[in-house]
C-alpha cells in the first residue's frame, strides 16, 4: 500500500477550514487537528494543566480544572513572553499526539492524512511535513463577521486574534492550492471541495 497522501489545511480565524476538514474526511481522509488536540490538552484534567499551573498561577485555572482561556487570552495579547511560555508546554504535547494519530491513520489504511493546522505557515516544521498546503481563504470582513456570529467576540478581539496570525498574503504565498470562501453556499463549498479531492487522492465520488 502506498504511503498516505499527506495535506496540510490551513486558513485563518472564520475562514471555514474546520468545514473543509469535515468534507474532506467525507471523501476519505484522516483528520489530525491540531487546535482539537490543543484545546484537549488544556481541558478539565488536561495534560497541560499541571505545568500550566505550575507556571501561571492557579488564577489561570478555572474551578473545574481547565485552563482559563479569557485570563490567558488577555495575558499573551499584553505580554508576549507568556505566549512563548503557554507553547512550550502545549506544543510538544500536541506533537506527540500527533504523531499518535498519524500513525493510527497509516494503520487504518487512509489514503490521504489531513493536518488541519491553524498556524502552519507560522510553523517552521509543517511544510516540509506535508505534500500539499492546501489554504482556506477569504477576507478579513468577512471573518469578523463570521467570529462575531459564532463566538459573540467583540469586533476589537477578534482582530487581535487576526493581528497575531499570519498574514493573508503570507499563507496565500505558502499555498499549493486556494480555496476561496466567500459568498459560497455549504452545497457549493462541497462542491469545491468534491473537485479537489482527487489531487489528495481521494475519492470523487
């Protein structure tokens, strides 16, 4: 059996990524999420938490165990160093779980392993991981309004978060292959989609 088609999925905040992960593993494909796996790590009883705790303060944790996102959010967006400090424990749990993932995917015989990473193009490791960057695209109004609608952020938050990614010119430049997202109905997106598929090996049908 020929090793798996390896795709790296890419797109920024309210770009509709996590919906084309999901049609893709319709057509076939092992997702590896990487943000799923994070948020996992820092979750009630998480492996995460004790270092975080260790580091941060038990202000840093809510009651039930987990990681406080809003305090932690506010923190890293006035102090840089604490996003460096938050990484270091996180990243290298996510990596193992990763790889873990990965290879139960090659196990199961998936033809194509989607790494649905948000900050791929940030990351000096991911490009030379993958076959194919594969970016969900749209623009930056477009993802506000998005956010706002799902999350109920303020407009102010929401561009911060957008300010700390890469550029949309940035994943443009890393991108093998561009899906734009604007304006496009599920049934069309799906359709995008099903026309891709292909190219990872997966099947049209």
């Amino acid at each position: 059996m020929p090793p798996p088609f390896r795709l790296g999925l890419t797109g920024g905040i309210g770009s509709g990524k996590s919906t084309v992960a999901g049609l893709l593993a319709e057509h076939g494909a092992a997702i590896v999420d990487a943000d799923a796996i994070s948020r996992q790590s820092t979750a009630a009883g998480g492996p995460a938490m004790a270092a975080i705790a260790t580091q941060f303060g038990p202000n840093f944790v809510t009651p039930d165990g987990a990681l406080d996102r809003d305090r932690m959010r506010a923190l890293i967006h006035s102090d840089a160093s604490a996003r460096q400090g938050l990484e270091a424990i996180v990243h290298p749990l996510v990596g193992q779980e990763t790889l873990r993932q990965t290879a139960r995917a090659i196990e199961q015989g998936h033809p194509c392993i989607v790494f649905d990473v948000p900050l791929l193009v940030e990351s000096p490791i991911w490009r030379a991981r993958v076959d194919h960057v594969l970016v969900v695209d749209c623009n930056a109004e477009v993802q506000i309004h998005r956010v706002m609608a799902r999350n109920q952020l303020p407009r102010s938050e929401i561009e911060k978060i957008i300010a700390s990614q890469a550029s949309r010119e940035q994943r443009l430049g890393a991108a093998d292959s561009v899906l734009f997202n604007v304006a496009l109905s599920l049934t069309q997106l799906a359709d995008e989609v099903h026309q891709l598929s292909p190219r990872f090996g997966l099947s049209s049908g």
